[in-house]
C-alpha cells in the first residue's frame, strides 16, 4: 500500500498485489476550495479473491487526510497525512447534514426522506422517464409563462425550444413530494470500434430556483462510448434565456470548464472487464456565484446496476436540490432491497464506524436520520429495545415495567449482565429515608451505555439486607433531563439535586399489585411490626407532571434569598442590585463592538460582547451578548443573547452571509448594531428586538 501527493495537491492511494501483479489506483483531489470536505468510500476486489474497502476523508481545519484501508478479518492500514495548509472550518451543522444525507445515500440510494415509513414510501420516490423527453425540476410557476410562438396561448404543459416544444410530467406540475428521476442507459462495458472520438450526450437537465433572482442550472453529460460523466453546475443570472445549452468538445480537455460561473466535475469509468465494487464519494462543493456551499453525492453501485447522483442544501431546511439514477437498461427497478447486501452493508457500517454515533441539532435532520447514523451500531440495537438491552443479573421473576414512565425494577442492585469497557457507572447520590417504619439507603448511579445514560436507584433495607433496584431507562431519562432543564455535561456538577429530586419521587407498592395502577397501594407510610415483612417493589412518580425546575434544591435556596431580598430592601434598591449583578456578570474583556445612541428619548450605549454562556459555546458557532446601558447612569437597561440562528437568516436575505465568518466580527457587529431597538411600556425597558427594518 502506497500514498502519494504531487504537486496539484492530489492523493493517490496504490494497492498492489505482488502475487498477481494486480495494481489498483484510487486518486482523491484534495485542496480545491475554501473548506475542503469530502468523504470517498471505495470497496474493491484484488485478484478476485481479496476485498477491501478504501475510506478517504479529507478534514478542512486542521487540514489532513485520512486513509483507512479495512478488511473483514484483519485490522487493515490507517494512514493521516497533515501539512501546514490553512482553511476555514466546517461549522459543525453542516458536517451533521452531511453525515445524515451520505448515510441515506448509502441505504436509501436517495435522500430526503423521513425516516418514519421509509420503506413504504420509498418505491413510489423512483419515477422513470426517457433520455431528451423529459426536463425535470421546472416549477409551474415557471412554466406557466411559456406561451406558444405567433398566437400568444398559454401552454403550461410545453417548454419552448428551437426545434418544438418538450412534453413536461404532470407528476412534475403537482411537485408534491419528493421525486428521483430514473433514466435507464448502458451502464456495462461496450466496445464501439466506429464511435467518433468525442460522442457525448446529454442526458438529463434539471433547474431550480433558490429564490426570485437566482436559478441553479444542473446538467449532465455521458459520453456514449463508456461510463464517463460530467456533471455541470451553474448559477443561472436573471434575465438569461432558458435554452438547453450544448457541450463543448474543449471542455473534455481538462474535465471542468474554465467560467467563473460554474462548476463542473468529472466522473471518470473504473470499471474493468473483471468487475470493481460499488463505492460513494460525497464532497462540500463552492458553486461560484453561491455564497452557500452545497453537498455532492456520487455512488457506483453493482447490485442494482446504477449511477445515482444528488447535490443538497447544508442549511436549513436542507432541501435536497438535484437527484437523479442512472440505472442500466438491463435492471429491473432502481430501489434498494430493505435488507442491504453484503458489500453495502460493509460500506453503511463503515461510514457509520468512521463517522456516525451523533445526535444532529436540526430537528429537521433527526427526522431523516437513521438509528445507526446517530446512536452507532451498537446504540441502535439498544435504541430498539432497551429492555432486552438492559438485563439485569439478579432480578427475580415479576419484573415489572412501568411503561408510561419509562422504567424498570426489580430485586437486587440491577448491574448488567455484560459490562463492556465503554460502559461506565458512576455514584452520583447517597441519602436516608424511613419507609414503612424501617431505615432505606438509597443510592442513585449514573450508567453510561454506549451513547445512552440511564439513572439506577439502589435501595438497601437496614433491617432485612436485601437490594432492591429500579432503572430510569434512556429515553425517560432524556426527558427528565429535558424538564429540568439539564443537559448531560450538568449532570456532575448538579448530581446531588438530581438525585434528590429522583429519590423523592420514589415510592413502594406490594409485589402483587406493582404491574396495576389501580391496585397500587404506597406503602411508604405504614408502620411494619417487628418480624414482619412485605414483598414490595419500587415504583415511579410521572416526575414530568410532580415537579418542575422550581422544586431543585438550588431554585429553591435562589427564590428563599430573593424572598429575604425583598422584605429586606425597597424596590428600587432591588432593581438596581439586579441591574448591577447582571452588568457584572458579563466579561469586559470580550468587548468586540461599543456605540452611543438615542433610543427611546434616552442616549444609550450599546455594547457587543464575544462571549454568553458555557452552554452555548458547545451549541452554537457566534456567540454574541448585547448589553445596553444608560449613557447617564450606566444602569444596565436590557441584554440579549444572540446566535447564528437569529442573524443568518436576515443576512442571507441582504446577500451578507460572509460577515459570518470569523475574520469579519467587527463588520457583523457594525451591521447588527443598526437593528437594536429597546421595546418599551412607558418608561420601563422591557427588553431588546432585532429589526433588520430600521
């Protein structure tokens, strides 16, 4: 195995057999935009007996490359190249969108799909149609302007060209859901001894609008003599005719054309007379005249026989924006079986191993994420079933399960039966309470299984030594989370009051009537005679319904000293001991942006600061905290914290989206600065908007 990088900053990976004298190549350019991001998947056989999968993955910031090559029953070859070259860093929405979407290429062979009922929707996504019959990807509203040449007729269902006119699909004038085009060619190897030397064809063409003034254009050719393709990108400007343009002969010389308003990449044919494996290439692409960068995604597939292509949106909504399949004429439908072959079973567990096993942020990309692409293989399986996931090794029969609140319980301490070395658990609270006139220790763990926690509560009886257990399984665990308002980097500083909390809502009914609600009977408060015992088991209170943030030891400490605050002082004194915690809470050293101006009848001065919260800093990207003061008094009149959420989109609209990166802060903030406006009742500041109007 052998790596190489010349001077266009290409890397070619060499796998050669010396037995066969086999040699296969597999070059990656790397380096060609501003964040370069890509992922090449490669499965591929030598001397027909040895399979291997090649991962490439090329990392903007620090900029590296990694080569991975695995085999099924060996350790295989890991190789990371790094250098010194500079590039901007990937935020990290985007690598989740592309994490979800290449993952869906891999099991779907399309993207864009909710993951609830993918299998029943997925045959009806595929729609055939003919090379040169069909245009896809025109909208109604764009059609509807085409009217018929010398009698000024409208003729929405026709497209006007030199030569006639194109029929359009009425599946494509409904544009209701999501649509792959399917176009069936030759994919095998054929030998045309009189093809001219350049015979290429244009096989589909697809444009969409991004907004009122801005179209993308995607067009691809083959030629007809192999497999080789170029897929052309290009930002439509307004005002230029809507023709299908031609391919030029000297765009075969390099593989991209030279215009600085598009985009062009070349699929070059791997495949031998002896057959290649199926693999994937995805890549964060800069289309010149987009500020946005989108994601292109490549697969060569064996089984079914098909090319399929898709170029996304890494920015909310995430829409998918192109997709088509290329199938061979001799496959008879181009959808993915539910159980996926070998080789792209080895190929999704792969992506999944390197770069799965995350939670993406977006609502919009978790519906469409898969349990192995967010939670691993292993955490998958538990997310399916994690009562199977979590048996326990000393419970004794009636195990009961309380499936509303999420829980399970039963006697002894309930460890798992294997615990593997990634599995942690941790103490996080230790406290007394007198049930049934007897004193229980209670201890509440924190487990860790693989990506998924679970609270355990461990009672111990003083009096008979027995353990009883009762585990909050993930899922309840994540909402009660949720409820409080934690999230799991809290968890150790606040774990004294989550277990508090926790044992608090634990309460005891007879063993018999533990699986009946209505026959439940809490024995917490009777009084057991000496000698006498009960087969109890623990249960769980609805804790979301039972308590709230304002129940935790630390809010109800805060809310007892404000209450002293406040009979102690007067009103005012109170509002400006507040204004001045508040004002000293913010760091002055971050100070990014400082300006004075008249607000509401009032010079106020308003200043931007680098930094809010720990909290934010792991969510988002631009962290940025408004404070506004009075010029006069320096009283601290209102804050606010904003995010990349709240500026993107009103900087997209004013075409300013760069000012988002990091070396453009100061022109951010002298934008920004121009929408604050104090909303005001009367004299009082209620707080601060946002209005891109002003």
């Amino acid at each position: 195995i052998g790596l190489f990088k010349n001077e266009q900053k290409m890397h070619k990976l060499q796998i050669y057999d010396p037995n066969t004298c086999d040699l296969y190549e597999v070059l990656l350019v790397t380096s060609d935009n501003e964040r370069p991001h890509k992922v090449l998947l490669e499965h591929i056989r030598i001397a027909e007996q040895l399979e291997l999968l090649v991962v490439m993955h090329e990392v903007s910031f620090p900029h590296a490359v990694d080569v991975h090559v695995c085999h099924p029953t060996s350790k295989g070859c890991n190789l990371k190249i790094c250098d010194d070259e500079v590039y901007e860093m990937v935020e990290t929405a985007r690598k989740e969108a592309f994490m979800v979407y290449f993952d869906q290429m891999l099991r779907y062979g399309c993207v864009g799909l909710q993951q609830a009922g993918v299998q029943a929707v997925l045959p009806k996504v595929f729609v055939e149609t003919q090379v040169g019959k069909e245009i896809f990807g025109q909208s109604a509203r764009m059609l509807a302007d085409k009217r018929i040449q010398g009698t000024g007729e409208l003729r929405p269902n026709f497209l006007e060209e030199a030569n006639g006119f194109i029929n359009v699909s009425q599946a494509e004038q409904a544009d209701a859901a999501l649509r792959v085009p399917v176009i069936r060619t030759h994919l095998q190897q054929r030998a045309r001894h009189n093809a001219p030397a350049v015979s290429v064809e244009l096989v589909y063409r697809s444009e969409v609008p991004l907004h009122a003034k801005q179209h993308v254009v995607l067009n691809l050719h083959k030629k007809t003599t192999c497999n080789d393709m170029w897929i052309t990108l290009r930002v439509k400007t307004p005002g230029e005719q809507d023709m299908l343009e031609g391919f030029s002969s000297a765009m075969l010389s390099g593989g991209a054309s030279a215009s600085r308003t598009e985009l062009t990449t070349f699929i070059k044919d791997k495949r031998s007379p002896g057959g290649v494996g199926s693999s994937a290439y995805g890549d964060m692409i800069s289309l010149p005249g987009y500020d946005r960068p989108l994601l292109l995604m490549i697969t060569d597939e064996e089984s079914p026989r098909a090319i399929r292509i898709a170029v996304c949106e890494l920015y909310v909504p995430y829409d998918p924006l192109f997709q088509v399949v290329l199938l061979d004429s001799a496959e008879e439908s181009p959808v993915l079986p539910a159980t996926a072959l070998p080789v792209r079973r080895q190929m999704q567990e792969t992506f999944v191993k390197f770069f799965g096993g995350h939670v993406p942020a977006s609502s919009v990309l978790s519906e469409r994420a898969s349990d192995e692409v967010m939670h691993g293989l292993e955490g998958a399986q538990r997310e399916r079933d994690p009562l199977d996931a979590l048996d326990v090794s000393d419970s004794h029969g009636g195990m009961a399960v309380n499936s509303g609140v999420g829980v399970k319980s039963g006697l002894g301490t309930g460890v798992p039966k294997h615990v593997r070395s990634s599995e942690v658990s941790s103490v996080l609270h230790v406290c007394t309470r007198r049930r049934m006139g007897r004193m229980m220790v209670f201890t509440v763990h924190l487990d860790r299984f693989g990506n998924n926690i679970y609270f355990r509560v461990v009672m111990l009886d003083t009096t008979t030594k027995s353990e009883s257990h009762l585990t909050i399984l993930a899922h309840a665990t994540q909402r009660i989370l949720d409820h409080l308002r934690l999230n799991r980097e809290m968890i150790e500083q606040r774990k004294a009051e989550i277990g508090k909390v926790i044992v608090d809502n634990i309460y005891m009914v007879r063993h018999k009537t533990a699986g009946n609600d209505a026959l439940a009977e809490e024995l917490d408060g009777i009084e057991l005679c000496e000698g006498e015992d009960i087969d109890y088991r623990l249960r769980f209170r609805d804790i979301i319904s039972e308590t709230s943030t304002a129940d935790m030891p630390s809010a109800v400490a805060q809310l007892e000293a404000a209450r002293e605050t406040i009979r102690d002082s007067t009103a005012l004194v109170t509002v400006s001991a507040s204004k001045k915690a508040l004002a000293e809470a913010v760091d002055e050293t971050m100070l990014v942006w400082r300006e004075e101006r008249w607000d509401s009848g009032r010079k106020v001065i308003i200043a931007f600061y680098g930094e809010t919260t720990k909290e934010d800093i792991m969510q988002y990207s631009h962290n940025f905290r408004i404070r506004v003061s009075d010029h006069a008094t320096l009283n601290v009149l209102a804050t606010r914290d904003v995010h990349e959420d709240d500026l993107e989109p009103t900087l997209f609209q004013k075409g300013l989206t760069d000012f988002l990166s990091a070396t453009k802060t100061e022109e951010l903030c002298k934008e920004v600065v121009g929408w604050v406006a104090l909303r005001t009742h009367g004299d009082e500041v209620l707080g601060i908007d946002l209005d891109p109007s002003r």
